[in-house]
C-alpha cells in the first residue's frame, strides 16, 4: 500500500470481500443502465491509475491513487501554520460529477436508497460531510457524519431521506425534486490540526433496496392489514347493537 498511508498507520489490507458494500442487489435494478443516469451497484475501487474522474475544489489539496488490488482515493492536506495563515486550506470538498467520471453517480437518484463507502483518516476531522449538488439550480445539500477514530477504515452508510439532509431553508418538496437532478456528489473534509493530513475514500457506490427490504416492507404491510380487518370486524359488531 502507500507508504504515505502506512507511514500514518493507514492500511488498506486484504481484499473487497469483508468490505460493507452490498453487491447483489437485483430487483428490476440493472447495474449498467441503457438510460442515462446512475450506475447502480458498481462500486469505484480505484484498482485503476488516477483519480477516476473525482476532483476537489482547494488548489493545495492532492488527490492520487495507489493503484494495485486494492487501491483507494489519497486526499492529502498540507501542513498549514498554527493558527492558518490566510488563504491557507482548512477544508475541501472531494466529489464527482455526472461527467467524466469512469462510474456515474449522478442524474436521477430518486430511486436510490442510499449510498454506502469507506472512509480513512491518518488524524480524527473537526468535521466530514456526504454532499451533493444539483444541475437545476445552485442547490447543495449535506448529510453530516460522525468523525472516526484515526487509523482506521470506517463504513459509511448515507441514505437518501429528506429529514437526514440538511440545506438551509430546504424543504422536502425542493430535496425530492433536487434528487432527479444530481449533478455531483462528494465528501465534505474540514481538515483536524495544522499538520499534513492525509484521508482514504473506497468502495463508493449507490445502492437500492435489497430483497429481504422488500420482505420485510410486504410483511409489515400484510401485517398491518390483519389487524385493520379485525379491528374494522369488531367495530362493525359493536356498531350494529347501537340504536337507529
């Protein structure tokens, strides 16, 4: 592995099988669609040179790839004084757009559950962030993620439900809407300290519900209707003593 990563006790070992990502997902979903709009079930793996069509927006903020079986995404901050000099970079946004990128993640994500990756961090960010963004307008809506432990690989799981995003003055109306147009989506990393700090992003890849969701969903629906027509069946004959 990198030996930038190794050097700050990151290591990305072994192979994708004990990775979170779900991988058969079937139910009428094709992985590669004949329309245009997201890939669905494909993760990026990185396993091939460069960024993958995943870029940043801070200038001094680097992104490469390890390469090799398994490679990743390495975002790189530089060291900055303490405190910052103005100017000097103290988050950045990592993210794809619709276009170029070798998998795509964006267009019509209204039927996507969720999205799912791991993240890697040589030191713990005062903040980090999933955000995505939207042709239409100027849109930019953010799930908040909890910090992990530095060190270490860290699954993530982003579901795409209006009251888990925030935009301020968003509605759900507008995110449903914002949903049929995504023209990127990314990582949001507010760097921890003001020295080099170095961050891991794998596995990145949308999802739709599994069958055992839909068991469950008919289950709770089937369920749910017994007790309507025992319920109804005992109003109905307690209803029928009452005078005319």
């Amino acid at each position: 592995m990198g030996n930038l990563m190794n050097a700050c006790g990151i290591t990305r070992v072994g192979t994708r099988a004990g990775a979170v990502v779900a991988f058969a997902l079937g139910l009428g979903f094709s992985a590669l669609s004949s329309e245009a709009g997201p890939i669905i079930d494909s993760p990026e793996t990185w396993t091939s040179s460069g960024a993958q069509g995943w870029t940043n927006t801070a200038p001094d903020v680097s992104l490469s790839n390890p390469g090799g079986a398994p490679g990743y995404l390495l975002i790189t901050f530089p060291a900055v004084g303490n405190p910052p000099d103005p100017g000097e970079t103290l988050h950045d946004t990592i993210y794809t757009f619709t276009s170029p990128a070798t998998n795509i993640f964006g267009g019509n994500l209204s039927n996507v559950l969720g999205a799912r990756f791991v993240l890697s961090n040589s030191v713990v960010p005062s903040a980090i962030s999933v955000v995505f963004g939207v042709a239409t307008n100027d849109n930019e809506w953010t799930f908040i993620l909890d910090p992990a432990a530095a060190g270490q690989w860290t699954p993530y799981n982003v579901v795409f439900q209006f009251s888990l995003w925030t935009m301020p003055g968003g509605t759900e109306s507008e995110f449903l809407a914002d949903l049929l147009a995504v023209e990127y989506i990314g990582i949001h990393i507010d760097r921890g300290g003001s020295d080099q700090e170095y961050y891991g992003l794998d596995d990145f890849t949308l999802y739709v519900p599994e069958p055992a969701d839909y068991l469950l969903l008919a289950a709770g629906l089937f369920g749910f209707a017994l007790v309507f027509r025992r319920r109804l069946r005992t109003w109905k004959g307690w209803s029928s003593g009452l005078p005319a």
